[in-house]
C-alpha cells in the first residue's frame, strides 16, 4: 500500500495536484480497537477507509462508513454476508469467500466424494464461509457431515486443536476443508501431522491462507513443509503480464527478499490505485472535498472521543460511484464490479503441495469452472460447465499417494455396524437364525449375498447381524427400514423389496434379484363331460367359425355358379352343394372340383385358416382330457381385484398397503398369511380366492406345493436390495461389487444354492387355463374376409363389363314405351348372372344372325 502511495504521488497529474496520504492503523486483531482507530482517523477530514482485515471489524466499521457516506474497501474481509444492500458504502476488491467455496465444491464434485468436514475458526468471516460451502455442496449433491469449530485466530491453543481432530479421527468422512487464518492453519495441519491425519486416505483442502503462506514465507520451515505435504489449497488467480512482473520485480528489492508477494499483496496495491483513479474522475467532475455536521452526532461531543467532530463527506456517494463504474487494469488484470458489486470474471489457482514446494494442477473460473488452462483462454469461448469439461491435473495426495482417496472409511469408533436382518418364521432360505445361548448363526440366500459383497470390497467393514422381530411372525419391514432411519441399526440386509416410501428415508444398493408380484389360485383335474368336445372354443368363437365356414360356401359357389356345372342345377341341389362343400374343407379336398382362378384364390386362404383353427382345436382339447386345470376364475389381478373374494397376503410384507392403497381393495378383504402351509391351507379351504405375493416367494412356494399356480403375469416390477442411511457411500461400493457378484457369476451360484428346486411335473408340462377366443384368431378371420370380399367384387367388376357390353337396351318402343324400366333392366341382369356363360353367348351368335329386335348387339362386329 506505501508502495502504491508513492507512485500515485510521484506523478502530480494522478490527483490533479493533490497528494494522496495514507494513514495506518494496527488494531492488532482487536475489534475494539478497530473501532476507537476508526473514530479517531474520521475526527479528521478522511475520505475513504482501506480494511478492514478481517469481517469481524468489517461488520462494525460498516456502520460508520454508511453514516459518514465514507467508501470502505477491503481486500481481505472476503465474508459472503457482508451484503450491499446492507452496508452500501462497503467495497471489497477481491472476490470474496463465495466464489472459492463454489471451487472448492466443484472440486468435491469433480473427484467424486459425498461428504466433507469442515474445520474453522469461530469468527464471521470463516463461519459464514462455510454455510457458504455447505450451500453450494447442496447444490451438487453433497453436504458437509460435520463442522468442527476452533477458537478465533490467533487465539487457538493446540489442544484445542488436538480435541478436534480426535473427534475427527472416529468420523466416516476423510475429506477435510480448512478455513481459517494462518497462524490457526499451521497449527491444525502440524497437529493432524502428529496424529498421522497427514497419511494415506486422508484428503485435506486449505483455503486460501494456505496460499498466502507459501507465497509470503520465504523458505517455509522443513517442519511447515512435510506437514502440508499432499495438501491442495485456492490461490485467487492474477493473469500474467508486464506489469504483474515489474512490481514483483521491484517488491523483490523493496523487501529485500524478506517476504514473497501474494495475490492480496497485489490487491492490496490496486485497491490504492482503485481509489486514486476514482478521486481522479471525481475531481474532473468537479467535485470539492467538503464535510457537513451530522445533526444525529452534534449532542454526542465532550469526553476523549469528540463524536461531535465527526462529519459527513459530502461527495461520497459520487466517489463511490466512480469506484463501482472503474473499468482498469492494475497488476491483478482487469479492475471492474458486476452488478451485484463483486469482481469481474474470479478465478483461483488451484495448487497441490508438493515435496520441494507447489505445483498448480489447474484453475477454477466463475465462467467455466475447472479447467487445466488459465482463464483467459477460455473467456474467448462459450462458457462450458458440463461435467465432461471438467478437468485438473494429477495429484499427490498425503502419504505420497496418487490414486485418489475413497474420501471416507468405516467409523473407527470402536464398534461393529449394526446390521438389522427380519427374524423371519417362513421362507427361511432367504433369512434365517439357529442357534441358542450367543452362539446364534445367521444364514440364508441374502446373508451370502452380502457376505460374498462385503468380502469384494477393498476394506473391512466390522459388522455384527442384529435379527428384528419376536419370532413368532414374520417382523414388518417397513418397521425395519425404519429403524436405519432412526439409527438404531446401520443397515438393513434381507429380503426387503425396494419400493418407492422406503427410498424417500434410506439409500438401497443395487438389487441382487428380480421381484414382481403374481396371483397364486388353486388347480385340479376336470371330470371330462358330455359336452367337453365343445370346451376348445367359447360359444361365440364356435359361431364366428361356423359363419365362415357358411360365408366361404357361399362365395366359392357365386364364383363357380356360372361356369362349373357342379355349381348348378335345382335350388334344392345347389344349397344342398354349399353346405356340403363349406364343412366338408375341415376334413378333406372337396369332390367338386373349383375352375375359376378367384375361387382356387378364396380356397387357399380358406384352407390356410382351416388348418391353424383345427389345429388349434386338437391340441386344445388333448390338453382339456389330459391335462389339470384351473379351478378359479380369477383370471390375473384385474378379475381379482374387481371380485369380492378375500385375497391372502404374507404377514409383514408391503403387499397390504399396495392393495390397499394402490390398487383400492378393501382392507376387510386383506388376509395376512404367515407361511407356506398357511397360503395351501387357506387356498383350498376357499378362506381366499387367491394369494398375492412377491415371485421369490411364490416359487418356493410351488416347488412345494403342486396343486397351485400362477395366474395372469407379474403386475409389478421391483427387487430386493440392502438398505442404508441416506448418503452413507459404502452402499455405492456395495452395489457395485453386486455388480461384479452378477458379472462373475456367483450370483447366480448363490441362487442354485439356496432357491433352485424340482418343479413339480404338472408345473414343468403347463396348465390349460383358458378357452380359444375369437381374438386369438381374428387376424385370420380377418384376411379370409378381406379375401371373399375382393374375390367377389372383382367377380362383380367382370360380370357388370361383360354384361354391358353384351346385353344392349331395349330398342323397341312399343315393348317398353321407349324407355328401359330399372326393374326389367336388373331381372334381365339377374337372368344374365344365373345363366351358364356358354349359354348367353350362343344365343347372342344367333339373334345377331336372324336380325331380331331383341337381339343382342354384337360390338365386336
């Protein structure tokens, strides 16, 4: 800042003559000082304030500034909270705190980790940092597990320090956020040091003290060094340029090499500049340096602080203006406020603690996020925050690592998970526990499933089964699920379904098995009936095919009529003729043989659905004679739940409230089953019509129990997984080392194990259960249809050109009054269409020949 003071005054045009005088002010981190200070510097004509140092003083001074209208910039007091709109005369020229927690958090998101903890100083500035991270981590996903708070710096002790980082050390989280100050940094990070914090696993982010320190202190201690080692921290980013590199040039000789310059250096350098060019600009408008009494301040003078000497500076709301509107380039870049009065385009470094110092691994911008290139290249482009865009280099991580840390382990709280499982008295396979006096043994299909995860993962996760329920009826799981909500248990394995109320209170992994739920209804074999040969087809298929076998007759018989003299004769003969040429096609080749081109056509359609209907008909009553069938007529869910008939459920399952509440069946009609032998039992007693339970179940269930089957198909479509708090990360690895079970294939060996049974034979064979409908053949009927339709309009099409061509008009007026009747001109048609075709042509060669008047006309001629 003295710096900056003398090359504002070495040239006398910056102020149009004026001097520029800085006055100093060390409060010496005392916010009471602060005050007394800043009330003593405005007893005198002052302009402007630069500082505070820190938010704390920032908040106070604020109040004075907004009194005196007296512009107050900082480059240091960065808290988010220090609003404009609260404090308008309040400038802070660097980007504040909000921008490098959105950094820090891209950074959580970008390498992938759910939950961090927070360690900072108890005072304004890094509290209200902080609620700034836990907001922008809410926004991707994230969240802060834990925020240990430490006494003000510089007043924390190291065993306060010590006291934290214990309690740290028996959390989940191993990803760690510093925010504080410098001298209360170093004390954390030398301490986690001695803890072994600083070793592999752990992931430790510094703001950007940790920044300043390594800039400022020239060289860091050995100490300082291996304790930071692995650490990444924010450096707010300053663009390369000549000028940047002739002040650091000349700052090397001011302080002879005594102390580095750090970015807030720089700031510190272009907030005077800043308010140089803005007196400038207020002078050129011109404005004068005059004061006014305040009335509220005149009843306040006597004592050592004359309150009465305080005056407000008349052209300060015009200077702060000027100070808004600035569009420069100092030795930080760009000098300019967005409208919300924050920085233009903030960027950081982001850096990684090296061994012999630091390296940047990237940079973060308000514009594109995180990149390996600086900023300035980027602003040239399209702002691209996607995450496939998102990029930074290698990192050393603590201990040397370079594979990224996990970000979180297993407590080490000295206790085992608590792992809830259903103490279930059916189904046993899936869950069960044997065993009395501690020496219980937990085992079942979902045990070894997740044993067979939990041995995949590349830690060890401590764990003991808790069985939940009394033991005489299967538990509810709902309850269960619940209790993982409420922490009595850490996570809930077993045969609990995923359903959409439980994942809105816990995570599941990854299902390890498909569900669905099925209908259930008794069978038996039917006594055969006088009338059994007719149960193929429902009455109305029968009669659909027994109208086309009628049509079909028909049709061939108008295409044949004509020229087929086994289509002709007496009435008696040819009605005779239809129907024993329609119905005898289902057995053999009529002995009537077909001429006409469109009537072989209608035929071989006919043909085609005479077989697949008679077919369909063999095969469907061989089954009816042979094989069991359904005794119920609940034909799927839809018939079931539109009945009045009880429906059994199993006791402690979800399946109650989806009938209920999904599907609105009354709970009077709701029977809770709880094993096996209760479902066959209840099924074939008719206590219910019909047992709705999830598939894993059903077919143990049938590999015991033959005399029932599933009706209709799965109506809902779900699986079973392991439930877990919300947010707990070792569910991910639990799914996805189910994945890697499904893909190696012992997820389907642990199924052989426990669930694979002999079906029963009537299962393995199938169940008739339904009649042919016409549906199932209306296709066919359909293009046997459409056939005899076009067959006999094209039959129609020849006969009408054949005629009019053929069969001229009546020409004689005394026979027809000279004009053709319609009624004699359709019975002459009708005569024309009953006539054999060799007929009407013979006799149209011999009226031609006698020259009748009645004759036909002869075109052709």
């Amino acid at each position: 800042m003295k710096a900056a003071e003398e090359d504002v005054n070495s040239d006398p045009t910056n102020l149009g003559g004026s001097k520029l005088s800085i006055i100093m002010h060390d409060s010496n981190f005392s916010g009471f000082l602060s005050i007394i200070g800043a009330l003593k510097y405005m007893e005198t004509d002052t302009v402007a304030i630069i500082g505070p140092q820190n938010a704390v003083m920032a908040h106070v001074l604020s109040h004075i500034a907004n009194e005196l209208h007296v512009p107050l910039l900082s480059f240091t007091a960065l808290d988010p909270t220090l609003s404009p709109l609260q404090y308008p005369y309040f400038v802070q020229t660097a980007p504040n705190d909000q921008f490098q927690m959105s950094a820090i958090a891209d950074m959580i998101s970008y390498f992938g980790w759910g939950e961090v903890i927070a360690v900072y100083s108890d005072d304004d500035q890094s509290r209200n940092g902080v609620i700034a991270l836990g907001d922008k981590l809410a926004d991707r996903r994230c969240k802060i597990s834990y925020k240990a708070a430490l006494p003000p710096d510089p007043t924390a002790t190291r065993s306060e320090v010590k006291d934290q980082l214990v309690k740290l050390q028996m959390m989940e989280a191993r990803v760690i956020i510093l925010h504080t100050f410098s001298k209360t940094g170093l004390l954390v990070v030398d301490e986690a040091r001695n803890l072994g914090m600083m070793d592999t696993g752990y992931v430790w982010i510094a703001t950007t003290w940790l920044s300043t320190v390594l800039d400022s202190t020239l060289p860091l201690s050995s100490k300082t060094a291996d304790s930071i080692q692995g650490v990444l921290t924010l450096r707010p980013h300053t663009p390369d340029s000549g000028r940047k590199r002739a002040f650091m040039s000349r700052w090397h000789k001011l302080s002879n090499g005594s102390i580095g310059l750090n970015p807030y250096g720089l700031y510190a350098y272009d907030t005077v500049w800043m308010l140089t060019r803005a007196m400038k600009l207020f002078f050129d408008q011109g404005g004068n340096m005059s004061f006014s009494n305040s009335a509220r301040l005149s009843h306040l003078g006597g004592g050592a602080l004359n309150l009465s000497a305080l005056s407000i500076f008349d052209g300060g709301k015009r200077l702060l203006n000027n100070i808004l509107q600035l569009n420069v380039t100092g030795v930080t870049g760009t000098i300019q406020f967005n409208p919300d009065r924050s920085p233009f385009r903030p960027s950081y470094d982001i850096l990684n603690v090296i061994k012999n110092g630091y390296r940047t691994i990237g940079y973060w911008s308000n514009y594109s996020g995180l990149s390996v290139v600086t900023p300035e290249m980027l602003y040239s482009r399209p702002p691209n925050r996607s995450s496939s865009s998102q990029q930074l280099s290698s990192v050393v991580w603590p201990g040397g690592a370079t594979k990224k840390p996990r970000g979180w382990v297993i407590p080490n709280n000295g206790r085992q998970l608590r792992i809830g499982i259903p103490n279930r008295v059916s189904y046993r396979d899936f869950v069960s526990r044997s065993g009395v006096n501690g020496t219980d043994k937990v085992q079942g299909y979902c045990i070894d499933i997740f044993l067979a995860a939990i041995n995949l993962l590349p830690y060890e996760v401590p764990h003991k089964f808790i069985p939940f329920g009394d033991g005489h009826k299967n538990p509810s799981y709902n309850e269960l699920v619940n209790m993982v909500t409420a922490n009595v248990f850490d996570a809930a394995v077993g045969d609990i379904t995923i359903v959409t109320n439980r994942t809105k209170i816990v995570d599941f992994t990854q299902p390890y098995i498909e569900s669905g739920l099925v209908v259930v209804v008794p069978v038996r074999k039917l006594k055969s009936r006088v009338w059994a040969f007719l149960r193929p087809f429902t009455p109305f298929m029968l009669a659909v095919t027994a109208a086309f076998f009628l049509l079909v007759g028909t049709v061939v018989w108008i295409l044949e009529h004509r020229i087929n003299d086994d289509f002709r004769g007496p009435p008696k003969k040819q009605l005779i003729t239809i129907l024993w040429f329609s119905f005898s096609t289902m057995y053999f080749s009529p002995r009537e043989n077909t001429v006409s081109s469109l009537g072989r056509f209608v035929l071989i359609i006919w043909f085609f659905v005479v077989l697949i209907v008679n077919s369909s008909y063999t095969a469907s009553l061989t089954s009816i004679l042979t094989v069991q069938q359904l005794s119920s007529p609940i034909t799927g869910i839809d018939t079931l739940v539109t009945s009045n008939e009880p429906i059994g459920f199993q006791e402690g399952s979800f399946v109650e409230n989806y009938l209920s509440d999904e599907l609105n069946v009354p709970r009077s009609r709701l029977v809770a089953l709880g094993s096996p032998e209760e479902y066959a039992d209840a099924l074939e007693l008719g206590i219910v019509a019909a047992v709705v339970d999830e598939r894993p179940y059903i077919e143990l269930f049938l590999s015991d129990h033959c005399r029932f089957s599933v009706r209709g198909q799965e109506f809902t479509k779900s699986g079973w997984g392991f439930a877990f708090p919300r947010g707990s990360p070792i569910a991910v690895d639990i799914s996805t080392a189910i994945l890697a079970l499904s893909e190696n294939g012992n997820l389907q060996k642990i199924h052989d194990k426990w669930l694979l049974r002999k079906a029963c034979a009537s299962q393995a064979t199938g169940l008739v259960s339904d009649q042919f409908h016409l549906q199932s053949f209306l296709g066919l009927f359909l293009i046997c249809g459409i056939s005899c339709f076009l067959a006999l309009l094209l039959k129609f099409c020849l006969m009408m050109r054949q005629f009019t061509r053929h069969i001229p008009e009546e020409t004689d007026p005394q026979t027809a009054g000279g004009t053709s009747t319609r009624s004699g001109r359709l019975q002459t048609f009708l005569s024309f269409a009953d006539e054999k075709e060799g007929v009407w042509k013979s006799r149209s060669k011999r009226k031609r020949t006698d020259g009748s008047p009645n004759g036909y006309w002869n075109e052709e001629n």
